[in-house]
C-alpha cells in the first residue's frame, strides 16, 4: 500500500516480514515477538529494521529494542481507537525515538494532523487514495490550543494568546 | 450581532482573533466532512464519530444539536441568540441540560450549518457536546459570587476548556469524559461522580493546587472517585491531567461499551491506577506542560470581578409572596448589598430544564438590567443571575413572573433532574419527564413544598443514568419490564460533600403507582422528622427501614 508522507504519496521501500519467513536484505518490518526472541541474531543485522506493535503494546514495551529500530509501525483497528495516538507520543516525548513512526490500519483523513501532532510520520493509505483530501483534513484547522510534538513551543495556543494580548 | 455588543462587565471568556479564526475553521471542516459523507467518501460508521464530536446527535425523532455552554457561563446577547436560534431553527424551545449545555431536539440536519453560523456570531459552538472525547467542563454557578470560595474555577475551567479542544492525543478515548471543578469546599459540581473530580484550594501560604479525583461516574455502574493527590501544584495542572488521560487512553477497556468509562479502570486497577499516573506523570517533560502563571493572570483578567457598587446589606421586601420565592431562591453573596438568584426553570407541571425562545429573551434582557449581563447555566437544569442588586431583587422577581419564571421551588421536591426519557431519547426504556411532571403536579402546593423542605428527586428513563438518580434523595429509575414501563426508586443519595449512591429500596412501582410512591416517602419522612432535618437527614437517622414498611406494607 502506498504511504503518504508529508502529504505525498510515495511508494513503500519496507516489507512487513511473517513471523516464520526469512528476513531479507532490505528494510524489514517484523513483530514484537520476533523482535525479543531473535533480539541476539538482530543485533548483527545491516539493513534497516522496523517492529508492528498493537494497539494494546505499552511503548515501554519494545523501549529496549528502539536504538536498534528504524521504524515504529502503530496500528488504528477501527478510526475509534484512538491507543496509537499516545503510542507515538510515548515514544517520542519519554523515550526520545527519532525514526519513522507509522501509522496503519482503518485510518481517515480526519486523523492526520491530530496522529502528526502526536509524532507520527508516515501513514499507510489504501491504493488510489488522493493525497489532497488528506491535505486538506489536515490543513483544515491550523488552530492548536496545546502542545504537541514537533511544535514551536510548550501549550502553543495559550502561549501565543499571552503574546497577542 | 458579534461580540462589540457584549454587556460590558459579563464576565465570560472574550474570544480573541485566534479563537474567532479556529472556530471558522472548524465549522468549514465539519461542513467538508458532510460533503464528503454524502459523496460517499466517508462511510456511516466512519462519519458518526465526526457528527457526534460537533454535537450532532440522533434521537428517536429527529437530530438533536447540543450546544456548548462553557463551564455554564453565558452573557445576555449569547442567551438572546440562542433564543433565536431556538425559535428559527427549534420548535420554540431549548433545554438545558446537567452539563450546563442546552439541546436544541427538532434540528433538521440541512439547517446545521446555519445554526452552527448563528453560534459563531456570539462565540458559541457545537464542539465535543458528544462523542469519546473530553466534554464540556462544569464547575459552580455561584462562581464568583459565593462566600465560600476559595480559588475562582472558571479561570481553571477555561484553561481546561481550551486545552481539551481538538486535543490531538484525547479525541479518541475508549468513551465519554468529564471533568467538574470547584473551588469551594462546599462541592456544588458532584465532583466524586465525574470521570475526573478538581478542588481547586489554597495551600498555607495562599498558593493555587488542585485535589484530583478521578473514576466517578453514573450509569450502569454508579462509583464513587478515588481521589488521586491531595495536592498538584497549578503549574502541573495540565501536566498532571495528562498523565491521568494518558494512562486511560492506553488502557481503558474498548471492547465492552459498558466498560470503558475510566470509573471501571479505576476500580480494577486501584491503587495501581494512581501509581500509574504517577509514574507518567515524573517522567513527563514538564516544561513543556507547565502553565505559567503569566497563562493563568490572562485568563483570570477574564473573570475579574465586575465593577461592584458600594452598598449595604439590606432587609427583603415585605410581600409574602415575593419572601417565599426569595427564600428558596436567593442566596448570600461576598459583596455586601448583592445577592445571587437562581431561575427556577421547573414550573409546575412542567418540562425540567426547558425554556421558550421568549424566556431566553426576558432573561437576557433581566440579566442586562440587573447582574451585569451575566447568566449561569447550574448542572441541575436551572438558571443563575449571579450578582443582583438586593436593593432590585423585588423589581427582578416581578420581571421573572411575568415571564412564568419565578416558581418558588429551587431545592424543593418539585426541584427534579430528569433526562428526557423515551419521549426524545432513543436509549430511554422508559419515560421520565411524564413523570417529573406528575410529581410536581402531586406537590403543586409552594406551602407544602416549603415545608417539605430541601429534598432531591432525579429521574432516569434507562440504566444509563442521564437523570442522575443514583445521587438523588429519591432516586427514580424508569426500566422496560416485559414490555411495561416500571419504575425503580433508591434512597439516600448524595452529589456533594457527603457523596453517596442511593439504596435501592425493593420491588419497581408501576407507571401509575409511582407518584403514590413517592407521596408515601414524603408522608413517612413528615411523620419521622425532627425539627430541622431533611429528608435526608431523616433517611440516615432512621434507616430504610419505616422507608419500605410504609412503601411495602400489605395494605
């Protein structure tokens, strides 16, 4: 499926990699599981490597594994779930992860901007999507009343507001 | 109509260009997201959400618009243009509501966007009335005004408001969440049965903390709060509410509808809740949340008290009539020669909570008159001016019946929550504003409500518990019984201080019998009290006991 990133599609160079296959050369997405039981083996590896956590993985979870991970894929099951959105921001505000984190499963345009403000960087759209509603949903509201990741300052809005009066 | 004809001096939150920008901007993303439902880009189950968050609800016979009343706080040319609205686009009427907001229940979904513009105009919205997201946050009608408060909590409130809109991590929680806040140790707001509980309080040397209480909450599962800390400092505020979202959006229940409120987290997990919240809350990076006081001082400038004049304490007019209304509806006020007064919108016989466009309208003009322009929403159902005149109190109460306002009943047994039941609501499995209305009938008597004294009826039409009766003194709970509305009646509950889910008391009554019911209460409680106790206070001393003997006794 294709990826939109920063509001373009772009092609997906990673493979996401059953939990019995053999690893390939290049960038590999594998699960949670394998990640612990083949942590050693991994260790080694030179190409890049990414896991697919659960909605219900606690980031402190695969926070051992991180410096070693490339990319972090979090997965909406239904566009009412709403667990990856503290997934990401876990990840990056308490265990400072600069890679990719992407965003799967039943995702609408309506979540774009709320998963970037919460570090998401990449989300995996269904084949023939257009990218300008997508932009559209999340340049909708250029308004943010709190901080989020990624932002110029802490509690932006009431900050600026202070800076307006 | 915009804000340069607000009243001068109502204190409500002034919106600024930014907040006047956001809100065109989400009125313009909600009116794309119905294009594109209807263009069949969004699928039903994909949209529902998107409705709900802008406060667009299904009932049972038409779309419901629930508008936001921040914290409960209107001034008269917000309330005027929702009188509007309701007389354009409403059959005439609004309904106010337990969480300080009015519903609009006759809207035809091809005129929301109008009405949505028509709120714009005064600052008002439609955002996060419904839906898994934080809702609109409630505190003290008295705010302001009150003798007893401590900390002013609408400036909290605001800073709550504007930090729970679009946040982008808590739009999609496991379900609903809501906060109240008080800053009086005399809790007016039921802050044990919230999602999240604030007492807003002073430390020994003056400085501003909360106390926060989290996993209250009604419906099927009634549970009193844990209280989390004693003690957050107001810088962490914010910081502090996070953590505590944070650890209910990661591991609040999603699968059981029923079970993911985070009342039921709280309750499995403990103390392990609050040791979790902790942790999230040392190792957050709390520069980033920290509410400055610089934030606080500019949005307190909001609420600053409006220009008093210097008067004195003064003696109620002598009218018999005018003493009874006063009596149950004025209350004491921090400025000498001011009052507070509620606006029952319980009349007899009546629909609770409802007023007509032409009510919304003598309001507003009474609250331009007579308290600055300010009006309060209070969360059971009735209308506050908060600072009056003692001096203009007669004057005001001749302008208040003159517009079928001023029932003398505030506190009184005909003083009844109820949701709106199976007349409006498609959950309800029974009806419940019939019955608010028989019971006020049976006790139209003002002298007898009077000396029947404070007693708190609430009324739901399902287990869902809108009408909050599980913290009423006389609980009514409507439930189908094959087929056949009954009704379940619990004593004994309490939404302040001295929080406490009722009893249920025995076997349901049925539609008919129900009034008869509670009229046996009554007598019971008259036949057992002594001077100066409430209906409650009798409940306590006594038991349930001659409570169920009375109800109960073959006959």
């Amino acid at each position: 499926m294709p990826l939109l990133e920063d509001g373009r599609l772009r092609p997906d160079d990673w493979t996401s990699i059953e939990d019995d296959a053999p690893l390939p050369d290049g960038p590999a997405i594998i699960s949670l599981d394998r990640l612990r039981a083949e942590a050693a083996a991994l260790a080694g590896r030179n190409a890049p490597l990414g896991v697919a956590v659960a909605p219900e993985t606690q980031p402190e979870e695969i926070a051992p594994f991180l410096d070693r991970l490339a990319l972090v894929a979090v997965r909406m099951p239904k566009p009412k779930d709403g667990r990856a959105f503290t997934q990401a921001r876990s990840l990056r505000e308490h265990h400072g992860f600069t890679g990719e984190i992407r965003a799967t499963g039943h995702i609408i345009p309506d979540h774009y901007a709320m998963l970037l403000r919460c570090g998401v960087t990449t989300v995996e759209v269904p084949e023939g999507t257009d990218p300008a509603t997508w932009t559209r949903s999340r340049d909708a509201i250029r308004v943010g009343y709190q901080a989020a990741q990624g932002a110029d300052r802490p509690l932006s809005l009431l900050r600026r507001k202070l800076e307006l009066a | 109509m915009n804000a340069l004809t607000y009243p001068p001096h109502a204190r409500t939150y002034r919106y600024d260009e930014i907040d006047r920008e956001f809100l065109q901007e989400r009125i313009a993303e909600f009116r794309g997201q119905i294009e594109r439902r209807l263009a069949g880009e969004l699928t039903e189950d994909e949209f529902k959400p998107l409705r709900l968050m802008n406060g667009l609800y299904l009932q049972l016979h038409a779309y419901m618009l629930r508008v936001a009343i921040p914290y409960g706080l209107l001034n008269s040319a917000q309330l005027r243009q929702l009188g509007r609205i309701a007389r354009r686009w409403d059959r005439g009427f609004g309904h106010f509501t337990t969480r300080q907001n009015i519903q609009f229940n006759w809207t035809k979904l091809e005129d929301v966007p109008a009405m949505l513009e028509a709120l714009a105009e005064v600052d008002m919205h439609a955002i996060q009335t419904s839906g898994n997201c934080i809702r609109n946050t409630t505190t003290d009608e008295y705010a302001g005004a009150t003798p007893d408060e401590v900390v002013d909590p609408r400036v909290y409130a605001e800073i709550l408001r504007q930090w729970s809109t679009l946040h982008p991590e808590f739009t999609w929680l496991p379900r609903k969440f809501k906060i109240a806040i008080t800053g009086s140790p005399n809790d007016r707001v039921a802050a044990q049965v919230h999602d999240v509980g604030v007492l807003a309080k002073r430390n020994e040397r003056g400085e501003v903390g909360f106390e926060i209480h989290a996993g209250g909450g009604l419906g099927r599962t009634p549970i009193i709060a844990r209280k989390l800390r004693d003690w957050v400092p107001e810088a962490e505020f914010l910081a502090y509410m996070e953590a505590v979202l944070r650890v209910y959006n990661a591991l609040g229940q999603r699968e059981n509808i029923y079970k993911a409120r985070i009342k039921i987290l709280v309750r499995d997990l403990g103390d392990e809740f609050t040791q979790m919240v902790e942790r999230e809350y040392e190792r957050m990076p709390r520069d980033r949340y920290r509410l400055d006081p610089e934030i606080v001082a500019a949005i307190g400038a909001h609420f600053a008290p409006p220009p008093f004049a210097s008067l004195e304490d003064q003696a109620l007019h002598a009218d018999p009539e005018f003493r009874q209304w006063a009596s149950a509806s004025v209350r004491a006020h921090r400025q000498p020669g001011y009052a507070s007064v509620t606006i029952s919108l319980k009349p007899i016989g009546g629909i609770p909570g409802d007023a007509s466009a032409d009510q919304m309208e003598a309001v507003a003009d009474l609250a331009e008159r007579h308290s600055f322009g300010e009006i309060r929403v209070t969360h059971v159902q009735n209308l506050v001016l908060p600072h009056v005149r003692q001096e203009d109190l007669y004057a005001l109460w001749g302008g208040l019946r003159a517009a079928g306002l001023a029932t003398p009943n505030i506190g009184l047994i005909s003083d009844i929550i109820a949701c709106p039941g199976m007349d409006y609501c498609a959950l309800a499995t029974a009806r419940s504003i019939p019955i608010a209305q028989r019971i006020s009938e049976r006790f139209a008597s003002l002298d007898r409500q009077h000396d029947i004294g404070e007693c708190f009826i609430n009324i739901s039409g399902c287990i869902n518990a809108c009408g909050h009766h599980h913290v009423a003194h006389i609980g009514i709970l409507g439930v189908d019984k094959r087929g056949e509305e009954v009704y379940q009646v619990t004593l004994g509950g309490s939404a302040t201080n001295d929080a406490a889910i009722g009893e249920l008391i025995g076997p349901a009554f049925s539609y008919d019998t129900i009034v008869d019911a509670v009229e046996t209460l009554i007598t019971t409680y008259i036949a057992h009290r002594v001077p100066g106790e409430r209906f409650i206070d009798t409940y306590r001393r006594v038991g349930v006991t001659p409570f169920k003997d009375a109800l109960y006794a073959p006959a």
